[in-house]
C-alpha cells in the first residue's frame, strides 16, 4: 500500500473512534462522503463495527444531486440575494423580490448594518422562516484579517441577537461567545499560511425551544475543541480567499449541518466535523466532505405497527386541557431531549420556565452586581415536573443558574419575550396500554414569523383521589 493511502486510511480509522466516542456515530440514515484523491469514500453511520469504503454508484450519483451551495432564494421564494459592486472595494449583495426583481434591501444598508468599511460583503444564507438572512464581511490590511457575522431581519432592517449558523432542525447552533454583530480580526502568516485563533470563541449550543428568545448566556453550550485547543470558525473555515469571498452571493455553504443537527462540517481550507454534543472537532482527509442521507433506505426498513393507534374524540374540556399541556412543553421543552431518560437538568429547566410562563408571581426579583436577577424554590420546581412529567428530581444547578438554599437562581432576563408557543391541529390517539399519542403542530418561529414543527407526546392516564390526568412519557418531532 503507497504512504499516501495509509496515511489517509488512518485518519479516516481514528476518525471514525472519534464518531463512536462521541455519540455512536452519526444519525441513522446519515453518511459522510469524503472527497479523496478524486475517489469518494463513505464513513457509515453504523458505528465501530463498520470501516471507510468506497462509495457505491447510487452514493456517487447522491454525492452529484446533492449541493452545500448556498441557496440565494428564500425557503418560501419570495426574496432573492444578488451580487452587486459594492461601495467598498470588494463585491457585496442586496435583497430584491424574487417575482418582479424590485430591491428590498440595497447592498449600502446591509454593509451599514453588517459594519462594512471596506472590502467584500458575503451573503451566507436563509433562515427557515425566510425574513432573516446570516451576512459575512471580510477585509484586510496587510496580514491583518477583519470578519464580522450579522444575522439581519428583511421586514425591520435591523440586526438580531442571534448571529450564529442555525441547523435545520431548529435544535442546535454554532454561535460565538458575542451576540448581535459579532467582530473578530485574526493575523494571516501568508508564508505558512496559518492564522492566529482570533478573538472570538465558538460554541456548540442547544438552542431554546423558541429562538427569539435566544440569550447566548442562558443556553447549553459547548466550547469547540481541535485536539485540545479552541476551534476558530474564524480562521479554519471563513479565510477562503479565492475562493468564496470572490463570491458574494453563489458560493459553497461555511457550516453544514446533519438532518438531525447532531453534527456539523464546517467546509473551509480544510474540511472539519464537529459533534454538536460535545464541542470536539476533527479534521477529515480529502478535499471535500458532504453530508449524503440516505433516508429512503431508512423509511424502507421501518417495521410496520401491528395495529394502527385508535382516534379519540375531545369533548371542549380535554381539549382545553391538552392544549395547555402542549403550549407549556412546545415553550418549556426541546423535543429531541425529552425522549428515552430525561435528564434531571432537562427536567429542571421545564420546571422553571413552566414556573415563568404560568406562574410569574412566583418568581422573586432582586439586584445584585448591577444585574436584575430572580429565585425560585425548589418546591414550585419539583411540582410543576411531577405535575407534567410525574417524576421525582434531584435538585442541583445546572447551566447559568445556581441552586443554594432549596431556591434557584438565575438572571431575570432569561424569560425576555416568553409566552405560550401557539399550537394548532391537535389529534389524540390511544395507543393501547394506557398510552395516547398526542399529535400537534407548535409554533416555534424564528422572531416575527410562525414555523410549524410537527411533534408528539406520547402521555399516560393516571388517576390521583378519583380524578385522571395526562402526564408526559416522551415528546419527540414527528
């Protein structure tokens, strides 16, 4: 075997420990094509009991239909981005209506907005909700690189909070430790052709149930590691000079993320996976990677039910009472954690906010270092989880909020903008077994406009002094 080939078989041999270390590899249904020497190799998702292969012709004919372009059209066709000169030096972009071509948006408001002076102004893609696009700006002065990231609004022309990439599936997020319009200026060794790490740091975060309510301070996060050291999304992945930031509107996607938004390929000089749940970072061999699903195969080996869940009529009460039961888990709850064994922290966190959103006079307000900060007792905590979820916790801190003295603590603006998510489209099925299926559609928009996400609870019937109620087993995406 030449060098070359056992080198590049070893990285993807180490690699693959590292999927398994992390989570068991990637989601089901979900491969990584690796660009090698012009040769396509595939890493299964199927763990340690699989080794890198060559890809099959369905897998090379996926990799060709398959794009990380961004994608210049908003997800609901009414806006488009386009390349104009910009009134700097490098080329920049501006918003138009995708039907009759009239600008919304002009390139010298969003390098306003974007803090642009000079240089290149870089369109980096659409959010799901289609009002709010991701800006990049790049310049540089000698060895001296400039970068700032800005996520901006269409209808309000304003720059948000959040700033990061978002994945798909709304759950989990690369954002840096700055909200709003996030600067950082890194120092290209052209020689070597290295960068220094930049002032930003970045994080692997699950996002909040509803992402206008996004606060990088109340969030789980992860810091993303490269053997040990911090990752730069800074320097590994946006200096692609040449080769993107000539570019300002067509161009291959910075982040990409798994359907499922446990993984990301940052796509830079070099290609880099990040496990979302961990933060760790390693970098792939080849030239390219892509995400490849192969979710058909997937659908096409699902076992049947042997019988199919049974409708239940909802007179007005159950209605009333299982629509309540959906606004405070679709508010107070991330799907994807609440299946199989919830966490005590996860748990806790419902409690809070569920606290927040139904019983706000429970929360006590004081200042302390310049802050407003509120405490609640542990008892309202634990009542509101053995309510919903009829399960008993062990009280302790978790993310920013300590817990001393059987209360917890945590800054007042963690519930900024919290309100009951909007729900519609409700259907209860009995599953046999005193299980039900509760089907509906929560509204979890991005800041001013609804996204639906099709979800589940899957409930049980327990009857307490004569009286039944629902309590939560699971709560999943459908």
């Amino acid at each position: 075997m030449r060098r070359e080939n056992f080198k590049s078989l070893n990285t993807l041999l180490v690699l693959l420990c590292f999927l398994t270390a992390c989570s068991g590899g990637c989601a089901q249904g979900t491969n990584i094509g690796l660009l090698m020497k012009g040769n396509l190799m595939i890493l299964p998702s199927t763990g340690a009991a699989s080794k890198p292969r060559v890809a099959t012709a369905a897998e090379k004919q996926a990799w060709k239909q398959q794009s990380s372009m961004v994608s210049a059209t908003s997800p609901d066709g009414k806006y488009r981005a386009e390349k104009v000169e910009g009134e700097g030096i490098g080329p920049s972009f501006q918003i138009v209506n995708a039907s009759n071509g009239n600008v919304v948006l002009g390139s010298d408001v969003i390098e306003n907005l974007s803090g642009q002076a000079m240089g290149e102004t870089v369109f980096d893609g659409w959010f799901p909700d289609s009002r709010h696009f991701a800006a990049i700006t790049h310049s540089h002065i000698s060895s001296q690189e400039n970068y700032t990231r800005c996520v901006i609004n269409v209808a309000s022309k304003r720059v948000v909070r959040f700033n990061g990439w978002l994945a798909p599936s709304l759950n989990t997020a690369i954002v840096p430790d700055k909200e709003d319009l996030a600067e950082d200026q890194i120092t290209h060794d052209y020689p070597s052709n290295t960068y220094s790490s930049g002032d930003l740091r970045w994080f692997a975060v699950t996002m909040p149930p509803r992402p206008a309510t996004y606060r990088f301070a109340q969030v789980p996060r992860k810091l993303l590691t490269l053997n040990g050291n911090p990752f730069s999304i800074t320097g590994a992945v946006l200096d692609r000079e040449g080769h993107s930031f000539t570019e300002s509107v067509d161009h291959l996607s910075f982040v990409e993320f798994s359907p499922d938004g446990e993984w990301a390929l940052c796509h830079g000089q070099a290609e880099h996976l990040v496990s979302m749940s961990s933060g760790q970072v390693q970098k792939l061999p080849g030239t390219q990677a892509r995400f490849l699903s192969t979710a058909a195969e997937s659908v096409a080996k699902a076992p049947v039910p042997s019988s199919a869940p049974k409708p239940v009529m909802m007179d007005s009460q159950l209605k009333r009472q299982l629509t309540t039961l959906m606004e405070d888990i679709g508010t107070c709850c991330e799907p994807i954690l609440l299946q199989g064994e919830m966490p005590d922290t996860e748990l806790i966190h419902f409690g809070i906010y569920q606290n927040a959103l139904r019983h706000h006079d429970r929360l006590q307000g004081f200042n302390m270092n310049e802050g407003t900060y509120v405490r609640l007792s542990s008892e309202y905590v634990s009542q509101s989880v053995k309510q919903y979820f009829d399960k008993t916790i062990t009280h302790q801190p978790f993310e920013d909020w300590e817990f001393r003295n059987g209360y917890y603590v945590g800054d007042a603006m963690s519930f900024e903008q919290l309100g009951p998510s909007e729900v519609r489209n409700l259907e209860l099925m009995d599953l046999g077994d005193g299980l039900f299926a509760l089907d509906a559609d929560v509204n979890v928009g991005l800041w001013d406009e609804p996204i639906w996400l099709e979800t589940r609870a899957t409930l049980r019937k327990v009857v307490e002094n004569k009286k039944g109620r629902f309590v939560v087993v699971e709560y999943v995406k459908r």
